[in-house]
C-alpha cells in the first residue's frame, strides 16, 4: 500500500522563536517545491538592505516603460532576501494572471517565474496584478525539513494572497500567526512541549 507524500507545497512555514538561526528570526517562508527529494521556499518577510526594485532595474540596465516609469510605489518596493541558496538568483512569486515559459504553477493562486523577462515584463507594466521578488531561496534535502517540523522549528499555515501579497513586510509573521489564532507572546523560546 503507497501512501501520498504529505507535501507542503503553496504553504507558508513559520519560525518558532526557538530557531537558533538568525537569518531565519521570524521568517515567513512560502513553499515552493516540496517531495521526498527536498524543499525550496521563498522568504515574503525580509527585505534585502538597500535594495528596491529602482536599483534591480538600474543594476540590470532595464528602462521603466509608460506608467511604471511614474509609479513611485512600483519603483520602491523592496527587493528580498529570499534566503541563504543561490543568493544572486532571482525568483517572482507572483498571481498566476502572468505566465512565461518557465512559469511554474503552485496553487491555483500563486505562481512562481525565475527569468529576466518577468523583470522587463514588470518594467513595461505587463508583469503580474501582484508579486513579490526575491533574491536566494530556502532550501531543504531530503528529509531535512521534515526533521525540523518534528523538532518544532517550524508552524506550517495556509498561504493566502492578503498575507503574501497585501500584508506589510514586518506585520506578515505576526498576522499569520493570528490568523492561525496562536499570539506570539505566549510561544516559549526553549523546549519542546
């Protein structure tokens, strides 16, 4: 009898103030991939120092087009630091109303591309409704992340386009912690219960 890999896939992992990482200090990592070879997620919560998308386009050489040359709020959202993999790698999780052909599909709200066309796309004002860039993933080898959830690293949530998308940078853990109906100051930071 097989049974289904319980993939996490299109979900968000929360770290628990235990996490003795601090690059991970409350992360809000969105999963990408995930099967019995391993995982790869996207830090939505932690924004790259100096880095918004103005200075992406300007280090690429990419000239805004019509409309996003005036949107100052376009111009200025922050870059992220997706996480400590491949950390000159880009990738646009973003709203599946965008598709290129290396486009991958998550969930039916979410949709992730990883090509300098999806940046010129933005630049023209042709890219995605709504989206997030980020340089570098998170990733996990086999069994690594399974691992980590037993030992209580992690809170696995459901991914939704408000907290991903529309919630504030510094406001997403928090926010998807009371959306799981969970307040922070009550969480221990040693130990296992």
């Amino acid at each position: 009898m097989s049974t289904e890999f319980p993939s996490l896939k299109g979900k968000l992992l929360l770290a628990m103030p235990q996490i003795d990482d601090e690059r991970f200090e409350k992360a809000v990592i969105f999963i990408c991939t995930h099967d019995e070879t391993g995982a790869m997620g996207i830090t939505i919560n932690h924004p790259l120092p100096g880095w918004e998308f103005r200075r992406l386009l300007d280090q690429l050489k990419i000239e805004p087009q019509g409309t996003v040359l005036l949107d100052e709020t376009m111009l200025s959202t922050p870059i992220l630091s997706g996480g400590p993999v491949e950390r000159t790698r880009g990738f646009l999780l973003h709203t599946n109303d965008y598709k290129q052909h290396d486009t991958t599909a998550i969930t039916p709200e979410f949709s992730m591309t990883g090509t300098l066309q999806a940046i010129k796309a933005l630049a023209e004002g042709d890219g995605p409704q709504k989206y997030i860039f980020a340089m570098g993933y998170a990733g996990w080898t086999a069994g690594q992340l399974e691992d980590e959830l037993q030992k209580n690293v992690w809170l696995v949530a459901e991914a939704s386009t408000a907290i991903v998308y529309d919630t504030p940078l510094f406001d997403k853990w928090d926010a998807t912690m009371a959306a799981l109906g969970i307040d922070p100051a009550l969480l221990g930071s040693a130990g296992n219960a």
